[in-house]
C-alpha cells in the first residue's frame, strides 16, 4: 500500500495555525479595550453641547485613560517578564541539579579509578600423597588498583572438612564460618599489580580414614578468610575469600560461595 505524502497538507495547518495566532498575545485585549475607550471619549467629546466643557472633559479624562491603560500594560509586561525569570530560574535550579549529579558522578568513578583494590589468589599448594599427607596453601594477597592499599590485614582459617565453609541458604543468605584465628599483617601493599605472599599452617590428616575419605572426594582442604585494607580515600574496604583444594582440584581452586568484595 502506498503512503501519500501529508507534508503540503501539514504545512498549511502549521501556517493556519499560525495565522490564527493573535500577534500581541496578552496585550491584545489591552489594545482592543483601549481602543473602544478612546473612541466612546471621542464621540462624547464631540456630541457634548458646551465647547469648554467638552475640551475639559476630553483632555481630563483622556490622560486617565491613557494613565490607566499604561498602568495595565507595564503590568502585563511585569507579569510576561516574571514567568520568563520563573522559567529561567526553574532551568537554572535543574542546571544545577544536573551539574551536582555529573559531580557526583565524577566523583565516584574518580573514586573507582584511582582506589586500591585487593584481592586474594592461589600462589601455590602442596602436592598430596601417602608420603606428603599434610596441606599448605600459598596465598598471593594482589592490589591491582592504582593507589596504594594502608594498613592491610589478613584474617584466615584453614582446615579440613567434608562440606565448604560457606554456603547458600534457600532465601539466599550466605552464611559460613568465622574468618578464623590466623592473622598476618602486611601494612602497605603497593599499587600496579604489587603482591605479598602468605602461606597457612600445615594441615594433616588425624587418621588413614581421613586420607582415604580425602581421596574418595569425601574430604577437602579449605582455606577461607578476609583481607581488611584502607584506601587513599579513607575508606575501609574488604575482600572476602574462600578457596578449596581437593581430589577434584588438586591445584587448589574457588569455592563456591564466600569471594566477595565490599
């Protein structure tokens, strides 16, 4: 189906719109009325019997009529005037509404930008066996931001278990153990991708069940804890942990639950 072109048909509705328009807007009955004043003076002027009287009456009530629709004009014009500024201030007040969010937003990615940011990785574990049966993991604490992270602590637990140390409950809530007993403070931790290392206690089996449990899948090797720092900003900030070593994951590996950053 072929459309046929509106556009002549809208632009002589535009023009008809704009003929109609009245060319002194609130003005326009101000004009009109002191019009018809001035002429209803002028026939009474010129039909009054007595020629002083007419002059006086004309002149005098001529200058109150022109005072008078003077008075109404400058305050039509005050009135336009007013609801300009009004409408000026109201772009102003959403100006400055605007430049404070981009400010502020600014900000924040100023903020993102240039804050430290810590994280926790896998350097290295030991290699299980019936001669090696006891557990060390290695832990790489990494600031990949581009400012230096203060007063750095890591607070970590580790040992065995059959289940992880966090886990998901059915409304969504994690819960887990306490970040453990083990605490190693490292200060400064400089920015650019600068790293210190960590290494757990050693961890052994209690039995020869517990081993065969460990190579059955049945038992793994968790280390869990959080990393506490203070950026440039004079921010605390956090970064949560949790890392298994298992038969599944003989390197070591991320646990499910339980890595988070605030």
């Amino acid at each position: 189906m072929v459309e046929s072109n509106q556009t002549p048909n809208n632009t002589d509705q535009a023009n008809d719109g704009q003929n109609n328009a009245r060319p002194y807007g609130e003005m326009y009955w101000v004009y009109i009325i002191g019009t018809w004043s001035f002429v209803g003076l002028l026939l009474i002027a010129i039909f009054w019997p007595n020629m002083t009287e007419r002059l006086k009456f004309f002149i005098g009530t001529l200058w109150v009529l022109v005072t008078a629709f003077a008075v109404i004009a400058q305050a039509v014009i005050y009135r336009k005037q007013w609801a300009i500024m009004e409408n000026s201030l109201s772009r102003s007040d959403t100006a400055i509404e605007l430049t404070k969010q981009s400010i502020s937003s600014n900000e924040k990615n100023s903020i993102y930008a240039q804050r430290a940011y810590v994280t926790a990785k896998i350097r290295s574990v030991t290699s299980v066996t019936k001669r090696l049966d006891t557990f060390l993991m290695r832990l790489r604490i990494e600031n990949s931001g581009n400012t230096p992270a203060n007063e750095l602590v890591v607070i970590y637990g580790c040992g065995l278990g059959e289940n992880p140390p966090w886990e998901k409950t059915p409304d969504g809530l994690l819960i887990g153990n306490n970040p453990g007993p083990y605490v190693t403070r490292l200060g400064v931790v400089a920015p650019k991708d600068s790293y210190q290392v960590i290494e757990t206690p050693r961890i052994g089996f209690d039995s020869i069940e517990d081993f065969r449990a460990f190579e059955d899948g049945k038992l793994a090797f968790y280390c869990w804890g959080k990393v506490v720092y203070e950026d440039i900003f004079n921010e605390k900030r956090q970064t949560e942990f949790c890392f298994v070593q298992s038969v599944t994951y003989p390197n070591g590996y991320p646990c499910e639950y339980g890595n988070y950053v605030m």
